[in-house]
C-alpha cells in the first residue's frame, strides 16, 4: 500500500515543489503520482467544495477530472494518468499560497482524525467499488453545476473517501458511503 499522507502535507507539498506560477493539475498527478489516487483526487474536490465551487466551470472541470481518476482506479492502474489539455488547467501559485496558509490551521485538525482503521475497506475490490461511486459522483457534478453550490454535496463525500484513500482510513471511506446513502434517501423524499 502507498505511503499515506495527513491533509496539511499535501497542500504544502504543492506549495513547496511547484516552482511556476501555476499550479495545474498536472503538477497535482505528477507531485503524488507515487502515493496514489486519494491525493489527487483530493484536492480537485476540495476546489469543488469550498467558495470556489460556486465559480461557473470549475464543479465541472474537478468532476471530470475526478471522473478520469477513479475510473483509472476502477481498472486497476497503479498511478494516475492525466490529458495533457486537462493537466494544463489550474490555479495562480500565489492564491494556493494563501488558500494554504488559511487552510492549515483546519487542515491540522483534520489530520488529528485521520488514522489507519476499518482495514479492510482500503482492499482492492471495495477500493474498486468506491471508486465506481467517486466517478459517478464526479459526474453528477456536471449537471448539479447549473444550480449554485448543488455540486458541494457530491464535492464532500469525494473528498470525505480521498481522505480515507490518503490516510489509510476506512472509516472515512464508510462515512462517505453513509453521507452518499442519506443525500440518496434524502433526495427520493423531496422528489415524491
């Protein structure tokens, strides 16, 4: 199993080894193509989660993004692989820097949670199956983007399994299922 990695090192590993002025999503799946999928699917959903979600495009690019890296997961590739055009795209250096430096007193807390438990959630097989479940969340944030901030939802539980993948954390890849379970239920109620 890949090195597992805490929150706040990876947004200031990003911070740290990119030098250009961009930081693209290439730099995302070149900087932890060794330790696996979570980290790069991390991040692009933590941009669709947070404020800058709300910005017209950007639910869409990180569900397509993350819909290219869990399928990759679901077929059986060990490291992640990337478009060049869609590598291309990403956010100025300097705003990373600052969305670090406010984020990693949060960041820190996090990683306090996270630690190696529910084991057997992290196999291959069920790895497989939650990664079927992030593609499809990653694509349901396409259409969700036509009403402002809809795309959060999908955006927390990916981010809520990445961590689990990141940290080793099967309770973490639990709670996103039972989160995507009650966002299920909830939504058959309010349809009928």
């Amino acid at each position: 199993m890949a090195e597992r990695l805490k929150l706040t090192a990876i947004f200031e590993t990003l911070d740290e080894r990119v030098e250009d002025d961009t930081i693209t999503l290439g730099d995302i799946v070149e900087t932890f193509n060794a330790r696996g999928f979570g980290p790069v699917v991390l991040i692009p959903g933590l941009i669709a989660l947070l404020p800058t979600g709300g910005v017209p495009g950007v639910p869409s690019l990180c569900g397509i993004f993350i819909a290219l890296m869990a399928i990759q997961l679901v077929v059986g590739r060990r490291s992640p692989w990337l478009p060049r055009r869609l590598a291309q795209r990403g956010v100025s250096h300097a705003r990373w820097h600052r969305i670090t430096a406010r984020a990693k007193p949060w960041t820190q807390r996090i990683d306090r949670l996270l630690q190696p438990r529910l084991t057997w959630l992290l196999g291959t097989l069920t790895q497989r199956l939650l990664a079927l479940l992030m593609m499809l969340l990653g694509l349901s944030m396409m259409p969700l983007e036509l009403l402002p901030f809809a795309a959060a939802l999908p955006a927390l539980v990916i981010v809520v399994m990445a961590l689990g993948l990141t940290a080793g954390d099967g309770l973490m890849m639990l709670l996103g299922l039972l989160i995507t379970l009650g966002g299920g239920i909830g939504l058959g109620i309010w349809l009928l």
